[in-house]
C-alpha cells in the first residue's frame, strides 16, 4: 500500500540545525522508503501569519527551496511545490472554514498563548491577533487534506494542528459525504530522538531565541557558533553528564550509535569542554560540507530553483484541481451547463439495457464487463480465484446488491459489502466521470 506523506516548513528564516534534523532530513529519508508518494511544500502563506517583512520572506524561500534539495530531495520523486503556487489550497481552506468550529479554534496552542500574554499585561485578550493567527489550524488542515495525507512529520507543537485536521476533515466528510470520505485522516509522525533540538543555550533551537547554528554557514562560522554553547564548569579530566549536556544531545542527533556510545564514554572519562566542542564542529563538518557547497550553487542559481518549484506546482494541481472539483460539487458550487448535460445523458442511456459479459484472463483468474448497449464499458472487474465467484458478484449486482461507488481521482471504483469488486475507466474530466457514475447506476437498477 502506498502511503502519503507531507510536510513543509514556513518561510520566515534561514534553515538551521534543528530544521535539519527534526524536519527536513527526516523527511527525506522517509521519501526515499519503498511504497511512500511523499510532498514536501513551502509554506509561504503561513510566513505571512508571522512575518511582515516581504524581502525576509522572499529570502527565506529562497533558502529553504534551496536547503530541501542540497539535503537530498529529488524533485523528480516526490512533489516539491511553494504552498502559494497551489491557488485550491486558499479555497479549500475557505470551505474548511465553514465547516472548523470556532470552539475548536480557541484551544489553538498559538491563539491561545496569544490570549495570555495579553490578559497577563492588562490588554484586550485579542490585542494584537489577526484572523491569520486565529485561523492558522483550517490552513494547515487545507494543506494536509487536499492531498490526503496520510502522514504528517511534525515537531511535537504541531501536533495539535493535526489533530484539528482530522476533526476537521471528519466534519466535512460527515456533512458532505453522503457515506463517502473525502478525505483522509492524518497521523502526526515525530521522530523521538530529534524532536526537540537544543540551541546554543539550551533552549529549543529557535530563531525567537536567537540561539540556532544557521545549517549551511560557512565552517567558521558553524564553529564559531559551537564554540557558544553553554556547558558547566567541569574542567578537564573531570566527568561529564551527557545526559545533561546540550552538547551531547546535539552530537547524538547526528552521529552513528557507535559514535554516539564512543563520545559518551569520553565524557564520562573526562573530555574537556573545548574537545568535545571540537569534536562535534568535525562531525557536522563532515556530513555538512559537501551539502553546503551544492546549497550555495544552487543559491547562485534562482532561476533553475524557480523552474524545479514550479514544475512541482504543476504536478501537485494535476491532483488538486480535480479534487476540488468533486469537493465544490458536494457543497453545491455545481455548473447548471453540466448538470443539463448530465441529465440529459442519463436519460438517454437509462433507455438502454446494460449487460455482464464474464470472461477467463491470461493468466487463468476469471473476470466479469459490465457493458452498455451500445458496448461502452461501464465496469471492469478485480480478478476471481474462479468463475464461480466471479458469477456470484454478478449476480448480487445484477439483483441490486449493496453497491457503493467511490470515487478516486478522474476514475471510480466499486465496493459490494465492504470490498472492491470492480473499477470503471479514466476520463479526462470531472464532469465526464460524474456522468459516467450516473449512468452506471441507471444501468444496475434494470438489470
């Protein structure tokens, strides 16, 4: 089974460590698992949320575009897009909007430790709170659902809002569904080790902080930054607590377990502060160096990075268009032309007969058509151990059964109690498939 996944980063900063290892380099190497169809975007509307400066924003998609594919990215694998260039997801995010509890809204985190501040200084609970901020959870739900992630890497503040886009996306399919789920539910995925990585004061690695190593900086000045960390006053040949040492927690985020378990057993022997700073700048250095370089080509080069992002839009809307089609349909933003058009097609096929026409594949698994009059195939069944089976499905359809139709892209397929019994074909739009599922439905009820 193929599994989705989905994540992206908001453009307001230039990537640091803790980007790297909780976020990005975790979902690179997710992408390049067997069986995973992964998204990653830039998540530039959400910059717009926290930042007001429009040169920092455009700088930091700059560098996040650019720090995605030096770490590893192959744009040609997965879908690589800025959130932006996908104008369904502000539209969806409005029919989320209608549908997102303002109950659910106010336990957002952010909202809510907005509204604290406010109230512990003697301001207005709202001073200060754009709609933006309130609504930040129905534009990440928009962003998830239009792709039917089914995992979302997050840090572990985010995992709140993944939630929301499950209950979300679970009221929009209760509402509209009509016994079908338009979306899938996501699941958060954190990496435990890596979560939550500590800066310079060992606090959260954090630009508010002021405390990060910027990821792709020169070797200087990564070092000049180690140098920084905050560590006790044990000297040399004194042991060390790596379990206490924001240090150590760093050198363990990106060592090897034998390095790790070697690094610890130093400090425990007594390595002194400044080695042990050494030795962590040595091995950043080495897993980084050769990352920074490709990085700062790919700096030099906006126009190819231009062209990569928008050949991902192109490929992500191939999904999303179509999608939110069906999605304007089932709230009723529907086309009076091809309603006619759709009714009048029905009709017309309505006064022809459908018939089953069973058959034995290549490969000895007998099967079953479902053709029109005049030999359109309306279904074409899944593959039977034997005829009899084959025979048996038929029959329920043909004695109308308990069929339901589930539609998957600019295709359907069909469902007898509870298992996939048939798909139809592909068409080239929405309102063909619509059509087409009409008309089968016409077809079963004579038969």
């Amino acid at each position: 089974m193929t599994t989705r996944i989905l994540t992206g980063i908001t453009t307001t900063g230039t990537p640091h460590l803790g980007n790297y290892a909780g976020a990005i380099r975790p979902a690179i190497l997710a992408s390049q698992q067997p069986g995973a169809d992964s998204f990653y975007f830039l998540a530039d509307y959400h910059a717009l949320i926290k930042c007001d400066d429009p040169l920092r924003i455009q700088r930091s998609r700059l560098e996040i575009a650019a720090t995605w594919l030096a770490g590893g990215l192959d744009p040609d694998k997965v879908t690589f897009y800025r959130q932006s260039d996908i104008p369904e997801i502000p539209e969806l995010t409005w029919l989320l909007t209608c549908v997102a509890a303002k109950g659910l809204l106010n336990r957002a985190h952010a909202y809510k430790a907005s509204v604290d501040k406010n109230v512990e200084a003697g301001e207005d609970p709202d001073a200060g709170v754009t709609m933006g901020l309130f609504s930040y959870p129905v534009l990440m739900a928009a962003d998830i659902l239009m792709f039917n992630a089914h995992k979302v890497p997050v840090g572990r503040d985010q995992i709140q809002h993944v939630e929301m886009a499950r209950d979300i996306g679970q009221r929009f399919n209760h509402l509209f569904g009509q016994g079908k789920d338009f979306f899938a539910l996501p699941e958060a995925v954190i990496e435990e080790s890596v979560a939550t990585l500590p800066g310079l004061d060992g606090r959260k690695m954090s630009k508010s902080y002021d405390n990060t190593i910027p990821l792709f900086t020169s070797a200087k000045d990564m070092k000049d930054a180690i140098s920084r960390i905050v560590t006790d006053s044990r000297a040399p040949g004194e042991a060390k607590d790596p379990d206490n040492s924001h240090l150590f927690t760093l050198f363990q985020a990106f060592s090897t377990p034998a390095q790790c378990a070697e690094f610890r057993e130093e400090l425990l022997q007594g390595l002194g502060w400044g080695d042990a700073k050494q030795r962590l700048f040595q091995l950043l250095d080495s897993q980084l160096s050769e990352k920074r370089e490709h990085y700062h080509q790919l700096i030099s080069r906006p126009s190819d990075l231009e062209d990569i992002l928008l050949a991902g839009a192109a490929k992500a809307r191939k999904i999303a268009t179509p999608f939110l089609e069906q999605l304007r349909e089932a709230v009723g933003l529907r086309s009076f032309r091809s309603s006619v058009q759709a009714t009048a097609e029905v009709k017309k096929k309505a006064a022809k007969s459908a018939r089953f026409v069973s058959f034995r594949d290549e490969d000895g698994s007998f099967r079953f058509r479902l053709l029109a009059a005049d030999g359109e195939q309306l279904l074409l069944s899944r593959s039977f151990a034997d005829g009899k089976s084959a025979g048996a499905v038929s029959k329920q359809l043909q004695q109308g059964g308990e069929a339901d139709v589930r539609v998957e892209g600019l295709g359907f397929s069909l469902w007898l109690n509870g298992e996939q019994v048939a798909d139809g074909p592909q068409f080239d739009s929405a309102e063909a498939r619509d059509s087409a599922i009409e008309s089968l439905r016409v077809a079963l009820q004579p038969l």
